[in-house]
C-alpha cells in the first residue's frame, strides 16, 4: 500500500508484467531494455496526465470544430541522469518531440552513497521558470540523494516545486521519504516501491544496477 502523498505508483498489469521480466536476473540485455521502453510508456502517460491545455479551431475534412492542444505557454523540459536515464529520454523524446531536453551528469560515490557531478548543461537563469514543466528522469530512486540534488538545480533556479516531476522505475521507501521531506510537492511517479535498500545502499528487491544491465556493462 502507498503511504506516500503525492507519489504515484503505475500499477497497470502490462507495467507489471514488464517489471518481473526487469527483475530476472537472467533476463538479457536486449529484453531488459525493451522492457523498459514499454514501461516508460505507461510512466509517462501518468507524469504529463496534468499537463495545461488551451482551446484551438481546426479544420477537419467535413468541417471546423473545437479541439485542445497542450499549452503554449509551458514548455517542457526532459531531465534524464546520465547515463541510466537515457533509455527513458529516448522514449519521452517519441511522445513529446517538442520538449527540450537537458542532460544531467552524476554518479554515486560507492562509499558515501553521495551524488558526484560531471556534467551539468542547464541555463544559468531560466526565462519565465514560472512556466518550466521539469520531468526528471532516473530508473531508480535508492537513497534519495541524486533526486535531491536533480530537484535542487531545478528549484534553485525558481521553478515552482509542482511543476517539477520525477520519474523513476523502482523506488525504495527511504529515498521517497527524503525527497518528500525536503519537495513535499514534486511529483514522483514509479512503477514500483519496494522494500528498502541493503547496506549497500541498493534497492531490495530491485533489479541489480540498471545502468549496467541496460548498456551490458555487467561484470561476471
């Protein structure tokens, strides 16, 4: 059961079914990344499900009538972490292919468990952050640390809290509560929340490292 406010969990039996093959150990590379795609359908649908729309006249073959397109106004901003989170930009680029995207750079040291930049390519300053719509875009949310500093580079630069989405496939209860303690209002949205991290700060039961599993970068 969800105790979380404001998280969102897709539990659509086609997200289930693809979350058991991403789990198998023995699932290979190719698999685990197709698997992947078409969970991130169904995660992204709920993320943008909110999305501000305005009222347009078109022109059908028989005649004029009313219809709605997303807000002009807003514009959306992709924000996957390097290097994990580029199997859901390529996804999100396909259903939104006029968002922008920033990429992200960091990496988690091993023994602190802390996030380590490398790359970060975001505007000093945005224009009109006010109508920023951020997604975020990691497949795990573990310690919660990397989601804080992504979410902090975002509302540094005055993009309001809910208009700030994080998008993850497998959660773990202890970096949901960090993240909530510190955004209350973003927006979470995952495919799963499992049951807590291990010593080594990894998702139990999770599904191993996905950057590894998706580039197969796997060490036997």
């Amino acid at each position: 059961m969800n105790k979380f406010s404001n998280v969102y969990v897709v539990n659509h039996p086609l997200c289930c079914h693809n979350l058991s093959i991403i789990r198998n150990k023995d699932t290979n590379a190719e698999v685990f990344r197709n698997a992947i795609r078409r969970i991130t359908y169904l995660l992204f649908y709920k993320a943008t499900e909110d999305l501000e729309l305005e009222d347009i006249i078109v022109e059908t073959p028989l005649e004029a009538c009313k219809s709605k397109i997303l807000s002009k106004k807003k514009e959306i901003i992709i924000a996957p972490i390097l290097r994990a989170g580029l199997i859901f930009s390529d996804i999100a680029n396909e259903i939104m292919p006029y968002a922008t995207v920033r990429h992200i750079g960091m990496y988690r040291d091993e023994d602190t468990l802390t996030p380590v930049w490398y790359y970060n390519k975001i505007p000093v300053e945005f224009e009109h952050p006010e109508d920023k719509i951020i997604l975020i875009l990691d497949p795990m949310l573990a310690t919660g640390n990397s989601a804080i500093d992504a979410i902090k580079l975002f509302a540094n630069k005055k993009v309001p809290h809910n208009n700030i989405r994080f998008v993850s496939l497998i959660s773990a209860p202890e970096g949901l509560s960090k993240v909530q303690s510190a955004y209350p209002d973003v927006k979470i949205i995952t495919a799963s929340i499992d049951d807590c991290l291990n010593e080594h700060g990894y998702i139990r039961p999770g599904l191993g490292d996905a950057g590894d599993r998706i580039f197969n970068t796997v060490e036997n």
